[in-house]
C-alpha cells in the first residue's frame, strides 16, 4: 500500500525560478518589490555571470518599467541597483544616461 508521501513527491523549489516568475509578472505588488530588490542585490556578480533566465527576467521587468514612463532613477527607486540597470539598458539598447 502506497502512502500519500509515495504517491505525490514534493517538488523541489528552485528559487532561481521564483525570482525569475516573480520578474516577468506583470502584476506590481510587494513580491515583485522583493525580486527586484534580490536582483539588485547580486551585484556581486559580474552581469554575464547571472543566469540567462535571470537577465531577460530583468530585462523584460525594465523593459515594461520604461514602456510605462518610468525613468531610470524610479527604476533604481523600485528595488534595482544601478549596476543591474545600466547593464540591463545596454542589452536593451536603450539610454543609459
């Protein structure tokens, strides 16, 4: 007889992915903030070092950050680092001034 635990193994969390879902997600709250916030927070590691998933995570999050009118400093206001920034606008092709 199989128990419960057999029948449904846990999955395992990657909080790598959590982070990146969090950034694609198009709805603003303090989940997003959080993310944004570890994002910024890995500064530590040169931008090419950061897993792929991870830059078009934060890509994609500036990208719709600049689409709606916000500037970089509301950018940097909303939990990036201006490292994780500049290198995300350079990808982007876009203004780092």
């Amino acid at each position: 007889m199989k128990t419960q635990e057999q029948e449904a193994p846990h999955a395992a969390v990657d909080p790598m992915e959590d982070l990146c879902l969090a950034l694609f997600s198009t709805e603003e709250g303090a989940k997003k903030k959080t993310a944004r916030q570890t994002a910024g927070a890995m500064t530590q590691r040169p931008w090419p070092q950061l897993p792929s998933r991870l830059r078009s995570a934060i890509r994609s999050d500036i990208s719709r950050l600049l689409d709606s009118g916000k500037a970089r400093a509301q950018i940097i206001e909303a939990g990036y680092s201006a490292g994780i920034v500049n290198q995300a606008l350079r990808d982007l092709g876009r203004s780092v001034a």
